[in-house]
C-alpha cells in the first residue's frame, strides 16, 4: 500500500486529506464512495506533477517548445465542436474514476487547438492553486457560457459532477444539431438565390450584348421588355456601376451591423420582423423555446431556484424579444404568480402549448421532467420545419430561377418573333 495525497470538492467544499491505496484509480474509487470529487491524487513519495504547458498569452503569435502557434482570427476563437469534444473527454474520464486534474492534463496534451490548448493549461494551473473546477471555468468566459459555468458549479455542489457532465455533452450535442438545422434550413436558398444572380448577371454581361449589336444591326423597333434588358445590360457592362453596387452593399451592411451593435431599439425592430417571416420564424422559436427549456430542465433538477433559472436560460438567445418576455417573467414571478400563467401572458411570444404543458408540470410538480418533455417536442417539432421547409424551398426555387432566365430569353427574342410575323403578314 502507498500513501497518497488528495484535493477533492465534497458537499460543494474543498477538502484535502491522505489515503492508502495500491494506484490511484484505487483510491479514486474509495473516494468517489466517500462522496468527494477528486480534483488531484498524488503519491505522497512523489514530486508534484505540475504541468508543463504552452504560455497563456494574448499574442497574435506564440513561441512555445520550438513550435509558432497563431492566435489570432478563426485561431483564436474556440469553435463549438472543440469545446464539445473537450467536455465529452472530461466527463469519459470523471465517470472512469480519473481526478479532474489528471483528466484535463491528459486532455491538453491531446488538444490541438491553439486556444484550446492553452485554456486547459491555465485551468491546471488554477485547480493546482486551490481553485474549484467551476472557478477555474470561469475565468474563460469567452469559451465557457453562463450555461456551461452554472451546470459545472451544480454538480460541483450537488457530488454528481460526472452527471453534469454527461448532462453538458448532452446540452451542447442539441445546441449544436438546432444550430446545424437552422444552417440547412438557410442553405438552400442563400445557395439558389447566389446561382440565380450569377446566372443573371453572366447572361446580363456576356450574353445580351451580342443580341444588343445583332438588333442593332437591323435597325429594329425594339420591345419594351427588349430595351429594359440592354439598359439592364449596358449597367452591369459598366465596371463604375459594379463599384457602386459594391460599395453600397458594403455601406448598407456596416450601417446595418452598427444599427444592431448600438441602437437597441432598432435590434428589436429586426428582431420582431425575423419572428414573423413565414417558416423561418417558427424555425427561431421552436430552436428558441428547444433549449430554453432543456436548460431549465437540468437547473431545475439541480435544485437552482426558478428566478436563477429564468436568469440563466434567457442566454440561450440574443433575440431582444425572447429576452424582453424573460425579463418580465422573472419580474412577476416574485409576487406569486405560477409560470404557466405568466407564459400565457407573454402569448404572442411564447406559444400557448408552451404554457398549457409547463400547467401539468406544475400541477404534478415533476417540473424538470415536464422542462425535459417540452424540449423534446419542440426539438422534433424543429427538425419537422426544418425537413419541410428545404422540401419546399428546393423546387420553389428552381422554378424562380427558371422563370428568370425564362424572362430574359423572351425578352431577348421578342424582337426576332416581331420580325417573323412582320414578314409572313406580308
């Protein structure tokens, strides 16, 4: 038997202590059953094992074990499938019996992602200095969400991290197949919209002109339709026009994106509009109400009250008219007021089923099965929209950009047609 040295969290407090055991998945096992969470074991005959890890540094470039690692752009930012892939290895290794801080000491050294990477060398750092695991999470919430800290700290404090984590892999995995969803959803049209505009303006610069020196020619009487096509023709033709056209679009979307940044007001007048566009309206408030309630689910299980729950499940979206809705639901839940009233006030945000349900979970007082019940509906009623709606979209659009280039052709040979009737009335 060796003697081993640990650092745990037990009842949401730190403890630190010496056990016997033969190897430290042994004496993981032994603590595990007194109910603390190992965040370090170490042979107390043993030097610390203190990580060696990259430099935590803010600079575009990093020089780190003869190695230049970026930091700046797409580099810089951790995408969603990191994170995920990240607390998917936590919580494999928690639930094996492994210590937090052996666990993400294995996982650094397995990441390669820049960002990544030295996120976990400076989470071992904190938990080798005494930090709780959800402390030390939060002092990266650039990569770790309000969502993600709280449920960390809940199974923290309840002694079911492994739980939580698995809880967590569940939560990201919807969050990112919902976002995945609304990606295709959009697909399809952004797509098709760009082939037809490119279909358009190929046949606008290249195309139209020689039919524009073939009339010419002729000395023809042009239709209406015929000149509007050269007018068309002769702008797009026109490298000035393209620069103006370019650097409108430039202009609009910068004012757009600082009207969103700066004048709130203005953010929830687009916010509004984006709720009532036919299908991709339902789209946002099906994915909106989805997670809302799968995070309300795990917090209500893990005992947070419903005014912190409400706090923390309006970060799910950045629409200002959810977060409005939210805010005055937690406002009015002080005095009383049972939730599904209170979503039935806010009808012509939240749909009247969401209210109607959240009363039989009430009424029953199993409210995180009824959270967990809801956003499995809304979570199929999502892919259900979703599925439909590129059904939809697909043939819609290839009839409109087969009427476009349908138009331009008649356009273009209405004057040929003309000409042929001219001659056989003679």
């Amino acid at each position: 038997m060796a003697v081993f040295i640990y650092a745990g969290i037990q009842s949401g407090k730190k403890v630190t202590g010496e056990i016997d055991g033969a190897d430290i998945k042994e004496v993981s096992t032994k603590l595990r059953n007194q109910k603390i969470i190992p965040t370090s074991i170490k042979q107390s005959s043993k030097k610390d094992k203190t990580p060696q890890e990259m430099p935590i540094s803010n600079a575009p470039i990093i020089f780190a074990g003869g190695n230049i690692h970026l930091n700046f752009g797409p580099w810089a930012k951790v995408p969603d499938k990191e994170i995920l892939q990240f607390t998917k290895k936590i919580s494999t290794m928690v639930k094996a019996g492994l210590p937090i801080l052996d666990s993400i000491i294995m996982i650094r050294d397995q990441t390669l992602h820049v960002k990544m990477r030295s996120v976990a060398s400076q989470i071992c750092k904190d938990l080798n200095s005494g930090f709780s695991l959800s402390e030390a999470f939060a002092k990266h919430p650039t990569v770790f969400n309000n969502i993600y800290l709280n449920m960390l700290a809940a199974g923290e404090a309840s002694g079911k991290l492994d739980d939580f984590l698995r809880k967590l892999v569940d939560l990201q995995e919807k969050t990112q197949k919902i976002v995945a969803g609304i990606k295709s959803a959009l697909f399809y049209p952004i797509m098709l919209f760009t082939v037809a505009t490119l279909i358009t303006t190929f046949m606008l610069w290249k195309v139209v002109p020689v039919f524009e020196k073939m009339y010419g020619g002729m000395g023809l009487q042009l239709p209406g339709a015929t000149l509007a096509i050269l007018a068309a023709s002769r702008f797009i033709s026109d490298g000035n026009n393209i620069l103006m056209i370019i650097g409108t679009v430039l202009t609009a979307r910068f004012a757009l994106k600082f009207l969103m940044n700066k004048i709130e007001p203005f953010r929830y007048f687009i916010h509004q509009r984006q709720l009532r566009l036919p299908l991709f309206g339902d789209i946002i408030t099906k994915s909106v109400i989805s997670r809302m309630t799968m995070i309300m689910a795990n917090l209500q299980r893990a005992g947070v009250s419903i005014i912190d729950t409400l706090k923390i499940a309006r970060s799910v979206t950045e629409n200002l008219v959810f977060i409005y809705a939210i805010n005055r639901i937690s406002a009015k839940i002080v005095t009383g007021e049972t939730l599904a009233k209170l979503f039935n006030d806010e009808k012509n945000v939240f749909p009247v089923q969401l209210a109607q349900l959240t009363a039989v979970g009430e009424r029953t007082g199993n409210m995180e099965e009824m959270f967990q019940a809801i956003s499995n509906y809304y979570e199929e009623e999502f892919d259900t929209v979703v599925k439909g709606l590129s059904t939809i979209i697909e043939p819609i659009m290839i009839v409109v950009i087969g009427a476009i280039i349908g138009a331009l052709m008649v356009a273009l040979y209405m004057p040929i047609f003309s000409m042929g009737q001219a001659i056989g009335g003679k």
